[in-house]
C-alpha cells in the first residue's frame, strides 16, 4: 500500500476545505465497504468482496454468506453450461478455497474485472490519505480467505500499519482440506505432515493472538468448511475451535460470529460437536453445506459430482414449501426412530427416475 509520505499536500483543495462529515459521505460512495486481502507472491494483494454486498439473513452488515439458504455450488454454473466429462470451469469453482467468496478470487485473478480495488484516493495527498485509510478501518469489513495471509499480516504488520492497528471488522473463511482438521485433535504430531499443512496447523494454532494485534476489533466473523464431499460431521469442532476461542476469551468486547454447516444426526457428537444444547461463548450458524463437487480425474482434468449432505429431505419433492427448518426437524425426527433417512432419500429419488423413464 502507498505510504502517505510520498503524497503531496493539497491545501488549496475545495474538497478538503468542506466540513468532515461531508468528505467522508463523498468517500463512502468512493471506497469499497468489503475489501478482500490476499497474500500474492511475497505481496500483499487487496480487491473489492462482492459477495459481501449482499445482505443475510442473521446479520445485517452481511458479511458472510447472502441470505439464501440454498447456496450449495449449482449457482456457480457456468452461463452456458458444458457438457461431457471434463468441466474446466464449474467444477474448479465447486473446489475454491475461498467458499463462497469463489466469484471473489475469480475477480482478485482477473486484473480487468470489476475486483480490481482502486485506491487513488490514497495517493491525493495526506490528509486525504489519513481520512480515507481512517475510514476504511472504521467501516469496511476486511475478508481473509486463508492462513498464509493471516500469518503474513502478523510477520509483517508495518505493511497495513496504518489501516490495521484501527481494524474494526474482520472476516475469515477457510475451506483447506479435511485432513487439516484431522492434524488439528493431534497438534503435537506434526513431524509426519506435509510442510504446507504444517505451517496452516501452526498458524491456526496462533490464530486467536493474531486477530488480538487488531486491538479495535469488534466484530469477527468465521466461516468453516472442508473440501471433501464427505459429511461435516467427521470434523471434531471442539478441538478445532478451542484453541482459538481462548486466546480470545481476553477480548469482551469483541462480538464473534462462527459459521459451521449442519450437523448430520447420524454422526453427532456431544464430545466433538457444538450441539443445539451447547451453550457456546460465540454466536454459532450452522449452514447448508455444499452438494455440488469438482473432482479432479487426473492429469488436470475435472468432473463435477453430486454428494448431498445433512439434510437429505430438501431435494425431495413435496419438501420445497417447507423451511429449512421444519425440513431439519422433519428429518431428525425419521433418524431418532432409527430410520436411515439418507437411504429412504436415495430410493425416493431412484423411484422417482425410473418413474419418470416410463412416462
């Protein structure tokens, strides 16, 4: 980012000259409320969050996820779908690393798209540039979608002094692969991982002192997910979050949101799971988890599949008048009688193809 060093005073301008509450109105409509940092080479790359711009349903600066509950990768289809069995474009959306945000890093990758973060305003002069780094601090929610770049941040924390010491909002969404979490319930064993993985287990084991430099944060915002289509519910949550929500019980006033996807009945665990009846020291959503996969095939080939999670009973019809809710209900009811629900959902579905193949 450009030190307002090098930025020349502007006294004479009529802009400066007006009362601050107007400035800073005129660059609210210039400055980007979601911004995304991301760590490019050894260079740290900022771009505007456009998912971010749409509201949800729990929370109203919308941070996270857009109010519909039916995100789950089918509305990442390319306009014109492709057909066949390699789709270079649907399906290594379906696996991005960013979550939900996958339309964001397809935006940070393309220098012309409307991601592309301008920050002119900065190099005006140095008031301008201390007002408008004041009020992004203040009012924009900064989006992490990856440990590298929260660890970049804390070894070199001069690089967004500025902004960062009066960070208020922040966001991280990760989806690393599932054995990350299995590394993380046997913390001390890192001598057999690979080094990547080591680094992401170390850097997360830390991750609570790091969001503690921000010391004006107030509002944290976390989004979890893995990247295999096998179920959520093989994550141990407890062990995972522990570690940070300590190193972050000496922070009273900063209010956390944590997003995790639903729980299936049949692998539940009071031992490993935040259930409904888990008092919990954050605010805990749980969401629809992904039912669209991009899996690789090899040699840079990639074929998208379906794997629906926890609750099976929404691709069913006769199910889509009812909410997400009375859906989950309806659903656990069937497992605590000790129905396999996810199988009566496939014989739905088989009865339903081969009906319609006869009609």
């Amino acid at each position: 980012m450009q030190s307002h060093s090098s930025a020349k005073p502007q006294k004479n301008s009529a802009l400066l000259r007006a009362p601050a509450e107007l400035r800073h109105e005129i660059y609210s409509y210039l400055v980007p409320d979601h911004i995304h940092a991301c760590v490019q080479g050894d260079k740290l790359h900022l771009s505007t969050c456009v998912v971010g711009r749409i509201k949800e349903e729990d929370d109203s600066k919308g941070a996270m996820l857009p109010s519909s509950n039916m995100l789950d990768g089918y509305e990442r289809q390319p306009k014109v779908p492709l057909h066949g069995d390699h789709d270079p474009v649907w399906a290594p959306r379906l696996r991005s690393t960013w979550g939900p945000h996958w339309i964001c890093e397809e935006n940070t990758l393309d220098q012309h798209s409307e991601g592309k973060l301008d920050l002119a305003l900065l190099l005006v002069c140095r008031d301008m540039y201390l007002e408008v780094v004041d009020l992004l601090a203040r009012t924009a929610v900064f989006h992490i979608t990856d440990l590298e770049t929260a660890n970049f941040l804390h070894e070199r924390p001069l690089l967004l002094c500025s902004m960062q010491l009066r960070l208020t909002q922040l966001s991280i969404t990760l989806r690393p692969p599932i054995k990350f979490y299995q590394s993380l319930e046997r913390p001390d064993d890192d001598t057999t991982m690979e080094p990547e993985l080591a680094s992401a287990t170390q850097t997360w084991s830390r991750l609570g002192s790091i969001i503690r430099q921000f010391n004006r944060l107030s509002r944290l915002w976390i989004w979890l997910d893995h990247d295999d289509p096998c179920s959520w519910s093989l994550v141990n949550e407890r062990a995972t979050l522990q570690p940070l929500i300590t190193q972050l019980s000496g922070s009273p006033n900063l209010k956390i949101s944590i997003y995790l996807p639903r729980l299936h009945p049949k692998y539940e665990r009071e031992d490993w799971h935040y259930t409904s009846e888990t008092p919990t020291p954050f605010h805990l959503h749980r969401k629809l988890r992904q039912r669209w996969h991009g899996v690789e095939k090899g040699q840079g080939r990639f074929q998208v599949i379906h794997k629906v999670d926890f609750p099976f009973l929404i691709d069913i019809i006769g199910f889509d008048e009812m909410s997400m809710v009375e859906v989950e209900e309806e659903e656990r009811k069937g497992w605590r009688k000790g129905t396999d629900m996810e199988l009566v959902v496939e014989d739905l579905n088989h009865a339903n193809i081969h009906e319609n193949m006869h009609i």
